[in-house]
C-alpha cells in the first residue's frame, strides 16, 4: 500500500460559488404573475421542494426512472463498472495514513450514476444541448444509501455507450415485440 501524507485541516481552500435558484427575487416574480394561484413565497418554495423529492423518490425506485414535465428530459439511475482511476476512501486513508480505496462489496463492485437525457426526438426544444442536471446533495446521499440494497433493479449501462442510442435501441425493441404480437394474432399455420 501506498503512503498518504497528514491533509493540512487550515490550509487555503477555494470554495466554489454556489448557485440558487430559487431566490428571493424570483420567487417573488413567481407570486406576482397572473398564472400563479399561490401568491405566498414560503408555499411556492415548498411545492417546489415537495416535487423535488418525488421525482427524486420516483428515479430511486423505479427502474425506468421519471420523464420530467414540459419534455425537458428523462433522468434514470444507471448500474456502471467501476472507474478506471483510484477512488479513494479519504476519511480512511486520512485515519491509517496509507492510500485505501472504495471497493463497493455490496454491489460486486458495481457503482451507481444518475443519467439526465435529452436527445430523443420528443425532447427537441431550443437549445436542448446546453442543458445539464446536477444532483442535489440530498438526492446524491438518499442514492447512495438506497443503491446497495436494489442494484440489480437498475439498467446496466456500458461506459462507452451514449444514452441516446441505449433509448433508441429500447424503443426498436419495444416497437418489434408489437409487432411480433400483431403477426401472431393473424397468423395461420394451414394458409399456403
């Protein structure tokens, strides 16, 4: 095993800018226009907060995962290999001084990604591309208390596939078994 070095605990650190999206001004903006029934900030927050975490417990337990509203997208949770790279257990590797990596044994070592997509057809609106999805820190600690229990359930994903062609593939299988199913009904084994 490797050496690690003591992490200096006061050493300078840069912090990244956090980013809301739910300000003050907004929510605000939200409650003064007309389409909006709610007109108290703390409500509107809440109702947003609330379906948050649906659509968080919805990804978590179902396989297919949950197509957003307005098609702004589909997000799935995903069973993935292991990186390439070292992933490093810090807390461990900080108490014992020697370099100890994550092995994930309740998973086969099997590790567990959040997949936002946008790139099917019904999801072709302005600038679709420039779109991402970050977790929120709660959705990313509820997944990784509730993955190890349910891994199997989850689509295996190989790492140098792209999600787009992984849905193409799904929805040509699906339309076959259709239409293999329309065959059977008028097929007649006697007809020449």
């Amino acid at each position: 095993m490797k050496d690690a070095v003591k992490v200096n605990l006061k050493g300078p650190r840069y912090k990244q800018p956090r980013l809301v999206t739910t300000t003050d001004e907004w929510l605000t903006d939200i409650a003064a226009s007309s389409d909006c029934l709610v007109k108290d900030k703390a409500v509107i927050k809440n109702i947003i907060v609330e379906t948050n975490r649906a659509i968080a417990s919805t990804v978590i337990n179902y396989r297919d995962g949950i197509e957003l509203p307005e098609q702004l997208g589909c997000i799935f949770l995903g069973t993935c290999q292991p990186k390439i790279r070292k992933n490093v257990d810090f807390k461990s590797t900080d108490h014992y001084l020697k370099v100890i990596q994550h092995r994930n044994w309740e998973s086969d070592n099997y590790l567990a990604k959040i997949f936002y997509t946008n790139y099917e057809t019904k999801y072709k609106f302005k600038f679709h591309q420039l779109w991402g999805f970050k977790a929120a820190r709660e959705f990313t600690r509820t997944v990784a208390a509730e993955y190890p229990k349910k891994w199997k359930m989850y689509i295996q994903i190989d790492h140098t596939l792209k999600v787009s062609r992984l849905y193409r593939h799904y929805l040509k299988d699906a339309n076959r078994i259709i239409l293999d199913k329309e065959r059977l009904q008028t097929y007649n084994p006697l007809e020449i």
